[in-house]
C-alpha cells in the first residue's frame, strides 16, 4: 500500500477537546512521525503541527476526526512524497 508524507496542522481554542485530540494522535501514533505543540497564551489557543506517514485513507481519517472535535480547527497539507509501506 502506497503511503504518503504530510502534515496536520492543528488549532486548539478549546481546552476541554485536549483529551480527545490526544486520544486520537494515540489511535493513530504509528503514522506519526513527530508532532510539535505551541502555547499561545497572549490568544489563549495552542497550534499544534503533526507530521505523518501514512496511507491516504488514514490521513484523512484521522484529520476528520480532529476536526470534528469542539473548538479544534485542522487542515492537511500533502506532499508529493510517497513510497510502498513495509
């Protein structure tokens, strides 16, 4: 199965979404590549970035859940970067 390389770009305005956003990068810790967290505390928000390896159907799986989340805003960006998984 062909996977391919991109980032989940996350904004979190609502803190009480945070345990379910981190159940779901757990459901899905075996794409991830790494994550990187940024407190905003002057806005009261936190930006998130998530990079991923993965097949097309679970990227977008797992960013249509985080979007579906209150107070959680998440946007994919994909690279042309693909290869055949292991």
């Amino acid at each position: 199965m062909e996977t391919r390389v991109a980032i989940i770009g996350i904004i979190v305005e609502n803190g009480d979404s945070v345990s379910e956003l981190n159940a779901i990068l757990h459901e899905y810790g075996s794409f991830i590549i790494g994550r990187m967290g940024i407190p905003y505390h002057e806005r009261g928000i936190n930006i998130i970035s998530v990079a991923v390896d993965a097949p097309q159907n679970i990227i977008s799986a797992m960013s249509g859940k985080i979007g579906r989340l209150s107070g959680i805003s998440a946007k994919t960006v994909y690279s042309n970067v693909t290869s055949e998984s292991k």
